[in-house]
C-alpha cells in the first residue's frame, strides 16, 4: 500500500542509499521499487507517514445512539447530577 507524508522528514532517494532528499507533508510515497516501499514503511514506524488503503468514499451512516454521522466526533453527554461545591452550603 503506498504512504502519505504527515510530516516532514528525510529519507533516501536512491536504491543504494547514497543521496537523501526531504519529504514533504502530503507528498504520496508509492509502495514500488522495493526500496521506495521500506522508505515508506520506516516513515510509517517513525511516525512521519500514514498508509494509504485505497481511494474509497468512507461510507456516511448514522449511529444508532445520538444520529450523528460515523466520520464525526462524537458528542459528550452532559451530566444529570449537580455537582457537590466545597463551599456550598
């Protein structure tokens, strides 16, 4: 699977390793040659990239709790007990 940059970072550019060269926040890191493929994964390990599964919508369905779509973030309950002050009489 290819990787996307999240990050910033420098990795090689070359399949002998002797040049590096910097990799920018969005650039695509496709998964062939196999030495582009372990660039990608060492940027995954470090934390510098993502993988990428593919070009598909994410589906849009409600949850059955609070009807709020399933890409969003959920919503915090509000709390249905009143909270003791120290200085409350």
């Amino acid at each position: 699977m290819p990787y996307k940059m999240i990050s910033i970072g420098t990795g090689i550019n070359d399949p002998l390793g002797v040049s590096t060269r910097t990799y920018t926040i969005d650039e695509e890191i496709p998964n062939t040659p196999e030495w582009v493929d372990t660039v990608g994964k060492n940027f995954v390990r470090t934390g510098q990239a993502i993988e990428i599964q593919g070009n598909e919508p994410i589906p849009m369905i409600k949850n059955e709790i609070n009807d709020t779509p399933s890409d969003t973030e959920p919503r915090e309950e509000k709390q249905s007990k009143k909270s003791k002050h120290i200085f409350s009489k």
